[in-house]
C-alpha cells in the first residue's frame, strides 16, 4: 500500500521516534529523584532561607548577601522566652 | 472514507520523505529552539522539584533578623532560648557566609557537629572527624582541582586552613554544589563572629507553626518564614525560571516560524507542480488539504518527539553543558554538577503542538491558494 520504501522508512522513522519519546517518559515516570545526602542542607544554603525566599532563587543567593556589620542591633535577650508580658511567647501554640 | 485518507496518508508520507532534506533545511531554526525550551523547561521543573523536596525535609521555621532592609546575623544564644521553649523539638544553627581561597570565592556553610557528623555516602572521602577538616561540594572541587586528603587556606575575618575530609556526590543537592562545609563553631570562628545566620526551628506535633512563626515574628527585627511560604517561594522562582526563559524564546520561535515560512516559499514552484498533477489525477480541493495536512503531522511529529529525545540527551547523558549556567547561577559551561531536572509529558505536548502549528501555518495557505489555480497554470 506505501507508495515507496522512503516513505515506509519515513513511518518507520516517525513511529520509532514517538515510541522513544514514551519510553523517555515512562523512564521519567519510575526514576527516583537521586538521594541528597542533606536535603535540608539546600534549604540552609539558599532554597528555602529567608535570602533565597525573599530574592525568588534557590542557589548560591546566600553569596550575594552582605551583612552591614554597622546596621545589626544585638535582639534583646529580655524578650525571648518570656511567657508572661514578653514579646515572645509560644503559649498561644498549646491547644 | 478511510480508505481515502489511507492512500492520502501513504501520498503524503511519500511526498515528504522524497523533501526529506528540503523539510530538514526548514525545520532546523524551529527544531533548535524547541531542543532548548523543552531542555530549560524540565531543567526549571527539576529545581521546583529539588526546592520542594528539600522545603519538605527541612526545618518547620527558619528564623532569621533584619536590619535597614537586609538580612544580619541573629544572636547564638537565642537558639537556647528557643530550644527551652514549649512547642519547639529542635532548633539547629546554620551560618552561611562567604570567604576566599586563593582568587575563587566560595560559600561556607556552617551546619550543626550532629548533622555534620552524622555518616552519609559521599564521593569521595569520609565525613569530618575533626574542627580543621570539612567536606565540599562536587564542583566546587572540580573547580579548585580538590580531593579527599587535600588541604585549603581560606581566607575570611581570619585565614585558616583545613583538610578536605571528604567530597560531596555530583547527584547531591545542587545547593550544596560550591559550597564548604564545615561546623558552626568552626564557621564562626573562621568569620571572627559569634552570631549565626539564621535559626531552624522544629515544632512539636500539635503545635502549629504558623502560630509560632507568628509569634516568633514579634521578635524585633525577627524574620520568620514557614515551610508553606518556602514551598511557594521555591514554585514562584521555577515560574519564574521557565517564564524567563520561555519569554525568551518566543522571538525566536516567531523568528523559526518566519524562517519556516520563507524557506518553504522556494519550493513553491515545485509545490505547483505537484498540487497541479493531483488536480488532473481527480483530487478535490479538500483532498489537498488533508494531504497537506497529513504531510505537516509527520514534520511536526518528527520534529517535536525528536527535539524532545534531544533535549532529553542534552541534559541527562551530558548534563546540559552551555545552558546550565544561564539557568543556575555559578555554575561553569560544563558543570560536573548532575543538574536536577524532570521531563514531563507536557513539554512534550507543547513541543508538538508547536511544530504542528507552525508548520501548518507556513504551509496551509500556499496550497489552499496553489489548489485554487487552474492545472495547466503550473505548467505554462
């Protein structure tokens, strides 16, 4: 029925690119992400720190911060811990 | 009617493998620009992946302090004060921060002795048994020619130098890639400070760390972001990632599509021919069309799945040598860094639809207008 052999080669050609491009996807599909020795490690180092969360990257934003030494005030020791009139307190967390 | 568009479909696989080399002339502007799309989408999607993963696995709050607008390093002893505080599990310290080793400047980790000490499978190397050894990133050793056993100078608030204990796997998450890792004491004292830049806070279950970033964000100066607001943030830069590029890319494909169009234009002559035999042999103008039609599903299914298989080997048998870096900052033209990356079947899909539509668009009207022509036109 196919007019020539170029043509069944064509098919042959198109079909065996398309059944490749499943298996890829099928490979895809049951490949298991590679085990990170510390997946938290990318969060510290940019993923998920406030620098990376703030600029909208995830690698190596951690470089381009610089920490104005003049700009930094010491966080009063006074308010950390203290559950009764503190600034902080995590008795609104107990349920 | 099936019979019909069998013949028609046998014509039209004919027609275009006896073109092969005319259509491959014309699809490769379009081709190159789909292998890059398709490989710069599932390298964005592989980092949405990483980010999440690693959002998932780490802390419940990561604290941090802000000064005139920027980050600045939070009190040490403040991860006491948390660790003693209902509600909270763990509290670890992290100082990141950036020192020099020779003329490359590097990112130093400072992570906690437990989490440090605690045996993972590197490269190359063991993990750190005392304060002067560290382990690094895979290519960062690349970069520095470093291996197990070898020793640094960095140079920071202080120069110290330390012993490569151990080399972090290339498969290894990507942010640790060019970075030192050593302990938060240790990072400390390298950058002659006692403060650290920022705090990992686990809440207890039953707590719930909304309230306590909440509350943790009554601190002055205190920066307190949440796992889910982390997950968003690491979606929102993938979108952003593929959106760039994506942008990008559009003039280039309109471009590929004009050049399509053009380069098509030349086998006019020879396409009025054809269109003209097919009208004397008794085809209807539909017929045409269809024949068209069918001829363009074969470009456009050779074009997009093998743009895909390209892109596919492009990033994950050769590690997307040349792109990588536009994607991901710092890294060099041939990353030894195994880059994260996901191909799912909507690129796919797109890539296709995308041949499709453009090589309709460049050749539907010209045969329309030629199956309008009178026959013995095409041969005066």
């Amino acid at each position: 029925m196919w007019c020539g052999r170029r043509a069944a080669l064509l098919v042959g050609g198109v079909l065996g690119a398309a059944l490749a491009c499943a298996l890829v996807l099928w490979f895809e599909a049951r490949r298991v992400a590679p085990a990170h020795a510390w997946p938290q490690l990318s969060v510290g180092l940019g993923i998920g720190s406030a620098a990376g969360v703030e600029h909208g990257f995830f690698a190596f934003d951690a470089r381009l911060e610089s920490w104005p030494e003049s700009a930094f005030e010491p966080l009063p020791g006074a308010a950390i811990g203290a559950s009764a009139g503190g600034a902080f307190t995590l008795a609104p967390l107990a349920r | 009617m099936i019979a019909r568009t069998k013949a028609l479909a046998a014509l039209a696989a004919d027609n275009v493998a006896a073109h092969a080399l005319g259509y491959c002339a014309a699809c490769a502007p379009l081709f190159f620009t789909l292998v890059l799309w398709v490989a710069g989408a599932a390298i964005a999607e592989g980092l949405r992946r990483e980010g999440l993963q690693a959002a998932e696995r780490g802390p419940d709050i990561l604290l941090s302090a802000r000064a005139l607008g920027r980050h600045v390093p939070i009190d040490s002893e403040l991860a006491l004060r948390l660790r003693a505080l209902d509600g909270v599990e763990r509290v670890e310290r992290r100082v990141l921060g950036t020192a020099q080793a020779g003329p490359t400047q590097l990112l130093v980790a400072g992570v906690e002795s437990t989490r440090l000490h605690t045996a993972i499978e590197l490269e190359a190397g063991s993990m750190p048994k005392s304060a002067g050894e560290c382990i690094i990133g895979a290519e960062l050793a690349r970069e520095l020619g470093l291996k197990a056993g070898s020793r640094l100078a960095l140079e920071a608030a202080l120069t110290r130098v330390y012993t490569v204990s151990g080399v972090l796997r290339a498969t290894d998450a990507l942010a640790g890639a060019k970075a030192l890792i050593v302990e938060v004491e240790e990072a400390q004292a390298l950058f002659a400070d006692a403060r650290v830049s920022e705090l990992c806070v686990w809440t207890r279950p039953g707590y719930s760390a909304a309230v306590a970033a909440a509350s943790l964000r009554a601190l002055p100066t205190g920066v307190a972001v949440t796992r889910d607001e982390t997950r968003a943030a690491v979606s929102a830069a993938a979108n952003l990632r593929s959106g760039a590029l994506s942008a990008l890319l559009a003039p280039v494909l309109a471009l590929a599509t004009a050049c399509f169009c053009a380069l098509s234009w030349f086998a006019n002559a020879r396409r009025g021919t054809e269109i003209a035999l097919y009208k004397l042999a008794g085809f209807t103008g539909g017929d045409l069309l269809i024949l068209s039609m069918i001829e363009n599903t074969f470009v456009a299914l050779a074009l997009g799945s093998s743009a895909f298989l390209c892109a596919w080997i492009w990033v994950r048998l050769f590690g997307a040598p040349l792109l990588a870096p536009y994607l991901i900052p710092d890294l060099g033209l041939f990353p030894e860094q195994v880059i994260p990356s996901a191909f799912a079947p909507l690129p796919l899909g797109l890539a296709l639809a995308l041949a499709f539509t453009t090589t309709i668009a460049g050749s539907i009207l010209a045969t329309w207008r030629l199956s309008l022509a009178r026959p013995l036109k095409a041969f005066a």
